[in-house]
C-alpha cells in the first residue's frame, strides 16, 4: 500500500517536474521581495527571466541611476552586446541604448557619470556592477555587468550595486544579441 501511495504522488509530481525543467520561464518562479528590498527583473527574449536583488542602501547612486533608466524604459528592447564565455564563463554585459539598433559595440550610454560607490559586496557569480571606462573610476553610467563567475580581480574597482536571486541559469544560456524585452522595478 505505502509503495502504492508514492508511485501516485510521483506521477501527480511528475508533470510539474517536467514544465520546471522545460517550461517557457525555465522554471524560474517570480522572486518576491521582502519589505524594503527592491529587484529588477529582466524578461529576455526566448530566454526567461533574472530577478536582481539591488543594494540600495550600500550603493544608493548607482542603484537610483539605474532604477530611473529601468522605469523610464531606458533598457526595453535592448540587447546583449557583450558575452564572454570562453575560456570559462566571465559574464554578460547590457546597457548601451545603440543595441537597440544592432550596433553591439558597447559604446552608449545615457550619458550621465556616476560615482565609484565602495559597496562592501565583492564580485561573486551573480554579482552586478556598474561597467566603467578602464581609466574612470566615476564615469559609470547605464551598463552593467552579471558575472556568471567569481571575478575577484574587480573587486575594489567596481560598484557592485545588486545581487541575481533568480535566474542565473537563464543567463549561461545567453549570447550575444539577445533582447530584454523589458526590465522593471519590483518595491517590497
């Protein structure tokens, strides 16, 4: 009778086994912040969805610039213009509005400066931070970085200003010229 009873929840189980694994949102369930956390959430194309979980606190200038672009729609319909998985998986890069019309040289931004922030967050797999020129520390802007690995050789070098708490699996299947369709801003 007991074997009766678990061969039937497994096969009741099994469905939902199967869309988890290859459901449209890869089985990604929507990240709900708790009271004061905020997270954005990026829809990719074909891909899924990346929920953020953002420092607000610890880097407030980046975070704000960033959550103004994402509400204003700056990032709707951009694409992936930089993708480095080889020789190991490194990270992929959005932000420049250009992509929007397929130029993926990473070359755009809003055209804004923002401040190197210390946020005491180190570059992990998962972490985001606000891509800079080589040479500037405070001339982040729009792009930013999610690394699919540690990187600590950024550490001290870059705001790292958000944290991915759903959807890394959906960004090791990205490549270069993907779209987010869209990016919004999620308040607990």
């Amino acid at each position: 009778m007991r074997v009766l009873i678990l061969l039937l929840s497994a096969l009741l189980l099994l469905p939902a086994v199967v869309f988890a694994r290859d459901g449209v949102r890869q089985g990604v369930a929507a990240y709900r912040p708790k009271a004061g956390e905020t997270v954005l959430k990026l829809e990719i194309e074909g891909r899924g969805d990346v929920y953020i979980l953002l420092h607000t606190k610890e880097a407030p200038k980046a975070t704000t610039h960033v959550l103004g672009l994402a509400k204003s729609g700056f990032y709707d319909g951009q694409k992936f213009h930089r993708v480095e998985n080889s020789p190991r998986p490194y990270l992929v890069q959005i932000g420049d509005p250009k992509s929007k019309t397929g130029d993926l040289s990473g070359s755009g931004g809003s055209g804004a400066h923002i401040p190197f922030e210390e946020s005491g967050f180190t570059n992990v797999a998962g972490a985001v931070g606000l891509a800079r020129p080589v040479n500037n520390a405070d001339g982040g802007d729009s792009q930013f970085y999610i690394l699919l690995d540690r990187s600590s050789f950024l550490d001290g070098n870059y705001t790292v200003f958000g944290m991915v708490v759903g959807g890394m699996d959906v960004l090791r299947k990205v490549e270069k010229g993907d779209q987010v369709l869209r990016v919004t801003a999620i308040a607990g």
